[in-house]
C-alpha cells in the first residue's frame, strides 16, 4: 500500500468507477482497476462492489476512504512544511477555482503573482464548488475559492461578495423589470449549471424557500453556452453580476433577483489547522490586497 494507490482509490470513490477515475489520476482503465485490487489484496478485504458500471463501497471501503483522505492531507501538510524552508524561491501553489466567475475575478491575479514570485510554480485546478470542498478537504489543494456559507471544517478570507442576476433575452416580457422574484419566475424555464455546482444550491434553495418547483430545461457547465441557450429562447439563467456583465451581449439583460440569502459571495478556504506554505500566504496576502475596496 502507498499513497499514490490510496489517492488512486480515492479519485474512484468520487468519481463513481474505474473509468471515470482514470483520466483524473493520469492512468489507463486497468491500471486503476489494478490499483484497487493490489489495495485489496494487501489488506484482505474487499473494498468495492462492482454493480455494473458503477461501484459500491463496502464497510472495509468506507473505512479506508475515510481515513485515507487523513493520510493525503498528512501529506499535503509534510509537503507544505518542507516547502516553507525554501521560502518564496522555490515551491508550488496548488489552488482550485470554479468555473464560475474565475476568469473575471483571478486572472489578473495570477498575472501579478507570477510577476511577484517567477520561481513559484502555480497548479490550477477547476471544479465546481461542491468537488473542490472534497478536494480541499483531501489535501488536494492548498487554497480554493469556494462560495460561502464555508464548511466549519476550512478558515477562509472572503474574497467577494455580488447579487446574483437573472439572464434573460431582450425579448423576454419580464426583461424591463427593475428586480425579479422566484414567483415571478415560477412557470419560466431554468438553465442551470451542472450537478456539482455550489451555485445550483443557491437557486434551487430559493425556490424552495418560495415554494416554487423549478422546472429545468437544461444544465451546462460552459457559461457561453448557457448564454447562448438563453439567447435562443429556451429559457432564463442566473448568474453573478461581475460573471453576467462579462457575458452579456446584445439581445441579452439581465435583471437583479429579489430572493433572500441568494448573494453571491466567495472565499478563499483553506483546511483548518493546516500548515500553509509560504506560496500560499503569499497569494492569500496579494487577495487580500486585490480585493479590499471590493
């Protein structure tokens, strides 16, 4: 048994089987299948249930996953350690950030980070909200932003907060209103990201909230397309201020939602307790800077 094999096991827990792991790990089908049964024969108990093309975790599997994603973030934090006696001219920041308003919010800050700290390597890894806690949690990354309310097992520094908008087409008879309510919404058609999506939890609570079942027509994790689909007709989508402004274009509006508890606010977090290293004190210092006056 090593690390790598439980990391390995890990990734197919989360992903839900062999093949879906595969590419996330870096390795062929049968090599993770492979993987999984070595961890099996080392220890003597089954640790899956093969159910077609899914999996099942059995009570050793259970046992092992939990107490393997102590051992990996144990090795984050020895990595973090050791890096912190090269100081800031040598070591690599592993950070995860969602596909939502990344790009509006982070690229300029990768841009001066890599100005102020060329000898630092950055890895950049882009999940929805709900697959980054999980990553963070393991020790996956070191830092990432992930909407709040934060789980009480991270410390964060918020980073920004926005209301959240209603995207719709200029056409749309609901496109001249000052602010829109679930209500309102209540018989429309919703885009919506993909399953995964802190986001997603934000919306569909509001309209439980409001007693309204939405009725979801579509799911994208690509922004354009879910501002093309809009732009077509086929229904409305809700997306952040700073991210809507970005992709707003002509025959598109948007509108303020008027529902409670549905801003928009994001954290950089970071696994309670854990040693940071100097990478990551350092981009947490240059946020911090960035986004005061936000």
């Amino acid at each position: 048994m090593n690390l790598r094999m439980l990391r390995t096991f890990v990734e197919v827990v989360r992903q839900g089987g062999f093949s879906q792991a595969a590419p996330v790990v870096c390795l062929t089908q049968s090599t993770v299948s492979k993987a999984v049964k070595t961890l099996e024969d080392d220890l003597g108990l089954p640790l899956l249930n093969r159910l077609g093309q899914g999996i099942e975790l059995t009570t050793a599997g259970e046992i092992l996953y939990r107490r393997a994603l102590v051992l990996l973030a144990e090795q984050s934090d020895l990595l973090a350690e050791l890096e912190a006696l090269r100081g800031l001219k040598q070591g690599r920041l592993r950070i995860g950030l969602p596909p939502v308003g990344s790009g509006a919010l982070f690229a300029a800050l990768f841009a001066t980070f890599r100005q102020r700290y060329p000898e630092l390597d950055v890895e950049l890894v882009e999940q929805g909200g709900q697959r980054l806690a999980e990553s963070l949690a393991a020790g996956e990354v070191d830092l990432a932003a992930i909407l709040m309310p934060v789980p009480e097992e991270f410390d964060y520094q918020e980073v920004r907060s926005e209301p959240l908008m209603v995207v719709l087409p200029a056409r749309h008879p609901l496109a001249g209103r000052q602010r829109l309510d679930i209500r309102t919404l209540a018989t429309e058609p919703f885009i919506l990201f993909e399953a995964g999506f802190a986001l997603n939890v934000k919306i569909l609570a509001a309209c439980a909230l409001a007693g309204v079942v939405p009725r979801v027509v579509a799911r994208s994790a690509q922004i354009d397309f879910i501002a093309d689909l809009v732009e077509a007709g086929l229904g409305l989508a809700f997306l952040p201020r700073v991210v809507a402004r970005q992709h707003l274009r002509q025959g598109l509006v948007m509108v303020p939602l008027d529902a409670p508890n549905t801003e928009w606010r994001l954290a950089l977090a970071w696994r309670r307790n854990a040693h940071l290293s100097p990478a990551a004190l350092a981009w947490l210092d240059l946020a911090k800077e960035r986004f005061a006056s936000s």
